[in-house]
C-alpha cells in the first residue's frame, strides 16, 4: 500500500464520518450496521462486508458528494470495473460447418458456429426433429407423396 490511503479506506473514513444510515454499533451487537441494509445484507454496511465491489446507491448520490476528489476517483475506478466486465476474453473459432471457411468470435467456449451458420445448422436439426416425429411407431411415414 502507498503512503496514500487506499480508496477503500477512505471511503470507510467517510462512511463513518458522514453516512446518517451508518452506526458503528448496531442492535443485537452487530459491528458496521447500516439502516438502510436491515432487511438485505443483514444489515452489515457493504463497504465493511468482504464484497469485491461494493455499491451503496445512497452513498454514491449524497454523502460521496462531500468529498469532490473522492468522488472522482471513486467514479473512475467504478468505470474501470465495468469497462473489465465488459472485456471478458472471447475464444477466437473456426466454425465446423463443412464448407464454411469463417473464423469468428465465439461466445462461450461451447459455440461452434458462426453466427451465420448457426441459424443454418438449428434449421436443419428442426426439419430431422420433426421428421422423426411425424413418423408412425412402427417406421411408415404419415406424409405420403
């Protein structure tokens, strides 16, 4: 940790100086308890809790307005979070339809099509599915010709 304290810890500074939902001592003995979280959370203060990204839309909208170079920082690092999210790693595939030379950006490590196929290929697994349930038990097709 820099000489600088951490966001985290600044911002527990300010929960505990400013926040009018926070308490340091809740009923029952609980230890960092937050009104507003009573019924959620068990009314521990998420900036307390072991959570990896604590959000408190209150505090973010009213006591975070106190401290403007906390809340730039603060803000920063919250886009930062969601711009990470945004960019899971995608699996680069080829797609095993015979014919097919696309090369594309696959979704989950379980899709094998391109997009384009895959309309194609979901096609023709419907037209064999209700082929096969058209046809009578013992093998004789219900559609003549």
């Amino acid at each position: 940790m820099t000489k600088e304290r951490s966001i985290q810890s600044q911002v527990k500074s300010l929960v505990v100086a400013e926040c009018p939902n926070y308490a340091t001592m809740g009923p029952f003995g609980m230890n960092n308890y937050c009104f507003i979280r009573e019924k959620s959370n068990h009314g521990v203060c998420v900036f307390f809790s072991e959570l990896e990204a604590p959000r408190c839309g209150y505090f973010e909208q009213s006591v975070l307005l106190l401290n403007k170079d906390l809340k730039a920082v603060f803000s920063g690092e919250l886009l930062n979070q969601e711009i990470r999210k945004e960019r899971k790693r995608r699996i680069r595939k080829k797609c095993e339809r015979p014919g097919c030379p696309e090369t594309f950006l696959a979704k989950s490590n379980a899709q094998r099509f391109c997009p384009r196929c895959q309309k194609a290929v979901s096609n023709e697994k419907t037209k064999i599915r209700m082929a096969n349930h058209r046809k009578k038990p013992n093998g004789v097709s219900l559609v003549t010709v």
